[in-house]
C-alpha cells in the first residue's frame, strides 16, 4: 500500500489526537497506527519493534532505496519523518557497478514518486539533487523538524532542494543546514565525477535560482537556526522569525557577510578566511550590521572570521561600532597590537578600549599579543575585559 494522507493530521501535539489518528491509520491498513501507538507507550526510536514498522512504511512508500542507498539517514516519529540528512556517499565514480545501482534508483524514484521535474538519470551529477527532490517532496517529509544538507553536486541539488522545500509549507522545520563543504573559499569545487567546477560564476547570480530562494523562506515559518556554508548560495536570507544564522564563507551571491533581511537575529556566527586569490573581507563589511537591521542581535561571533587588519586589531574597529552597546558576547578571532609608533604605547590603547567592552562577555578565539606589555600589567587589562586565563 501507499503513504496514507487522505486523513487529516494533528495539529497539536496532544497525545489525545494523535492516538486517534493512529486508529483511523490502522483502519486504512497503515503501520504507522501501530508505530504511533508504540510510540505513545515510550518505545525509544532504536526499539526493534518500533524500527521494524518504519522500515515497513519506508517500503511502503517507496523510500526503501533511499536508505539502502546510505545517503540519506532517516528519523521517524509520530508516523512521519522527523529528521532528515543528506551526504552523498560512493557511486558516481569509477566503481561502475555502484554507479549503476545509483541510476537504477534514481530511474525507479523519478518513475514511482512525486518530483519537480526535468532530471536527466543519464548525467551522474543530476543524481543527488533527484535523491534530495523525491524525499522533500514525499508527504512523509511533511513534517520534517531538523533536516541537513550537506551537498556535493551543488550547482544541481541546492536549487532543487530549496524547490522542493518550498512546494509545500513546513509548520515544524526548525533547524535547516543547506551547503557544501571547501577548504579554501573559492576554490575549484569538485563534483561526485570529479570534474572541476568555478564557483566564482555563481557571483550575482546564485546557486539557488533567485525565485525558488525567495519562495523557500516563506515556506519554512517555525525555522529558528539556519546554517549556510559554500560560496554565493542565495541572494538573501528573507525570515522574521530566524533566531540563529551561522555562515561559512560568501554565502550570499553579491559577497556581503551580514547583509540579511534577519530582524528576529539573537545569535549570529560568522566564517571566513582568506579566499584562493589571497584576499580577506574589508572591517568596511562591519558597517552593515547596523542595529536597525539587527534590533534583537545580542551573541555576535567573529572568532573564526578575518578581516583586514587593524593596528588594533577588530577590537579597535568593533570599539566604536553602534551595534556594540545591545550586545551580551562578543567573540573576535586575536587581539593583536602591535608598536607602530614611538609615541603610541600598545598596553594604552587596549587600556583605553575596556570601558567599550565592560557590558558583555568577551572572548577572544586566538592569539592575544601586545607588543613591549609586561606579564603582570597585561594580565590586569585583560582581566578587566573579562579575558582571564579561565575565559580564554
């Protein structure tokens, strides 16, 4: 039998309702009725039983494959899937006979299940994003609370997955991580056939195509944590509701770091480094985390981020920054000062920067160096900002 999805699901999360609608799904011939009741009675996920009946509505709804396949790691509850993650395992290379079987499955998903359209089964690289496509479409993943994409072949899979995201409204998804992995920002990418991609072609005109990444975010209200990573994925991220962004690298298509339509923000991370041409972000980037942007921002991590220097470091730049007085934790990369100047003392312009930084929790992820600052005199100063040997 198919996924049943004529009966109409709980809205709340009342045991109450959801025992009655795991009636009606038993009636229907349904295993997830079963699953539920379990459930209900306190079986954890790894109970034989309860894992037993998922595996059954898995083949029941044609998603079998996609876990034998191993790149998907699937999480139930309450009859529909709860967590989701994605990594593309093995079979686009020369291991033909793996490469086959990954064809065969996605031929048979693209036949049997719901899809947005135009795959090419015969283009390897076409495979992950059809593998994404067919679960994010399915009813099961209607329901979906955390889900991680952590994405090969890109330049296909992002935009068909934040499509297929948006198909349908997501009341619960609370937690979204969408992107690919790099060591050195923009550097060539390598997809699952190993050919070279230029990522830099994507600046201006993102990976996601510019409808589907405005359409996905209306369609996730409940997200709170997002977490983007890869080079000029999305235009923007559009969402009043966000609570916490971690980026790492360019994310958005015209290179800004903090240029997002994020007003709900509380905690924001921020990754990056040098780039394959040499290059770090301009301090000048800072200027766009104005408060009116980011009124409820109060976590500002910069511990992995490096900007042009300073003499003072980001310290002297975030110093007088008009963001700095609503912040609770501040986290910058080093605190660096070096003695440029005979008649500037390098301890005396740290000393003059802890009354800035005396409201919040500062940390410091690397390296504290003041150039000619004795032991003693320095470790005054910085346990004035809070940086004693136990806070760093």
């Amino acid at each position: 039998m198919g996924f049943v999805d004529e009966v109409p699901v709980p809205v709340s999360e009342d045991w109450a309702d959801w025992l009655v609608y795991a009636r009606v799904l038993s009636e229907a011939g349904d295993p997830r009725g079963e699953a539920i009741r379990l459930e209900h009675r306190g079986a954890p996920a790894d109970d034989p039983e309860l894992a037993a009946l998922y595996r059954q509505v898995e083949r029941d709804c044609g998603l079998d494959g996609l876990r034998a396949d191993g790149s998907w790691r699937l999480g139930w509850s309450r009859g529909f899937l709860d967590t989701a993650g994605f990594r593309l395992t093995e079979g686009t290379g020369p291991a033909d006979g793996t490469a086959r079987r990954r064809r065969a499955l996605v031929v048979r998903l693209l036949a049997e299940l719901p899809h947005g359209g135009g795959h090419d089964p015969d283009d390897p690289e076409q495979w992950e994003a059809a593998l994404v496509d067919v679960l994010l479409r399915h009813p099961a993943a209607g329901r979906l609370r955390t889900l991680e994409l952590r994405l090969t072949d890109h330049h296909h899979s992002a935009g068909r997955a934040a499509a297929a995201l948006a198909a349908r409204r997501r009341p619960r998804l609370a937690e979204l991580y969408l992107g690919h992995h790099y060591d050195t920002l923009f550097e060539l990418h390598r997809t699952s056939t190993g050919r070279p991609l230029e990522v830099e072609r994507y600046l201006h005109d993102p990976v996601v195509p510019h409808e589907a990444g405005r359409a996905l975010w209306p369609a996730l209200p409940a997200l709170r944590s997002l977490e983007l990573e890869g080079a000029f994925l999305f235009d923007d991220v559009v969402h009043e509701e966000l609570t916490h962004l971690r980026t790492r690298g360019a994310v958005f298509s015209d290179g800004s770091l903090f240029g997002t339509s994020t007003p709900g923000l509380v905690a924001l991370e921020v990754e990056i480094d040098d780039d394959v041409h040499g290059t770090v972000g301009s301090n000048l980037q800072l200027e766009e985390l104005a408060p009116a942007g980011y009124p409820r921002l109060r976590h500002l991590d910069l511990g992995a981020a490096t900007f042009e220097p300073e003499e003072a470091g980001d310290l002297v730049v975030l110093a007088e920054h008009p963001l700095l007085p609503q912040l609770e934790s501040l986290t910058v990369r080093e605190l660096v000062i070096e003695d440029t100047d005979a008649e500037r003392d390098p301890l005396a312009v740290l000393t003059a920067l802890v009354p800035r930084f005396a409201h919040l929790e500062l940390r410091v992820a690397g390296a504290i160096e003041v150039e000619g600052a004795e032991g003693g005199e320095l470790e005054r100063v910085l346990a004035a900002l809070g940086l004693g040997p136990d806070a760093r």
